[in-house]
C-alpha cells in the first residue's frame, strides 16, 4: 500500500502522518454511486493507524449541520469550519 511506504518513510525522518479524514462518501450527485465504500476506507485507515498514522474525522471536531461551518449554497468548510480544523490539528502536532 503506497500510504503505507509513505508513512514509513516520514516516521523515519522523525515525523508522522495525520490524514484529515471528511467522511464524505456521496457520489457527484445524491443519485450516484459513492466513489468509495465507508468499510474500504475504515480498513484502509486502521491499517496505517497500525503503522503510527493518526485518523482526524472531521465529524470529530464539527457537526456537519451546523450552518456556520459551511459556505452558504457551497457546501464547502467555511472560515469557522477551517478555524475549528486547524485547532485541532495544533493541539496534535503540539502535544
């Protein structure tokens, strides 16, 4: 698994991998296929966490519905959503 050889190699340069992860499966449009399926992409990050990688869910730090985290008629994180993001990512990196 190439995320894997990647996170060997940043755990040997004495760093370490953080994937921020959307949880956001749905496909282009409500009616498509998701691009990939919740139980691959556990798997897949149990595997790295295996490996030393640390799993954000962003899910973890927000609540989707919450209006103030996303661009109104955008659906993308908006400056709170981002700000939110960024704290918790300080609080790893720092700790």
């Amino acid at each position: 698994l190439m995320l894997e050889n990647i996170n060997t190699t940043i755990k040997s340069q004495g760093n370490r991998v953080i994937i921020v992860h959307w949880e956001d499966y749905k496909g282009p449009t409500p009616k498509d296929e998701c691009f990939v399926s919740k139980e691959k992409m556990a798997a897949i990050f149990k595997q790295l966490e295996a490996h030393g990688a640390t799993v954000v869910n962003v899910s973890d730090i927000m609540n989707y519905n919450d209006p103030n985290v996303v661009i109104p008629k955008d659906n993308h994180p908006s400056g709170t959503a981002n700000r939110l993001i960024a704290n918790r990512l300080v609080q790893l990196i720092t700790h």
